[in-house]
C-alpha cells in the first residue's frame, strides 16, 4: 500500500495520516501476517544517531510506525 501524501507533515521526508486510517493501514498490514514495530521520539534537530535508532528499530519487524 502506497502512502496518500496527500497530506503531508511539514517535512516532506514523511507523511502524516488521521489516526483512524493509520490504524486501519497498521490492521491491514497485521491481518497480512507483517509484523509491527512502534518507536516513538522527539526528533528535533534530527541527527546520525536518530537515523541509526529508526534503522535498527526497523530491521527488527516487517513495518515501523513512528509517533512523533
């Protein structure tokens, strides 16, 4: 499922959805046996060490949901 970038957070490296269809993507991709990783942070100021973190929370599932 491609992400709807129709709405878009003020970066345009990522994009925010309602919390209503994040969750119905976040079934949808459970339903499909993906696993799911949820990490959370404030990344102001985003740095090496913020993106090593996301990689590595990433390498551990199939989807990384981020909350911000």
């Amino acid at each position: 499922m491609k992400p709807d970038f129709r709405t878009v957070s003020p970066s345009p490296l990522y994009a925010t959805f309602p919390v209503k269809e994040m969750l119905v993507r976040i079934r949808v991709q459970k339903h499909a046996g993906k696993h799911i990783v949820l990490t959370t942070g404030v990344f102001d100021l985003f740095h090496e060490e913020h993106n090593n973190y996301l990689h590595k929370a990433k390498q551990t599932g199939d989807v990384l949901v981020v909350a911000i």
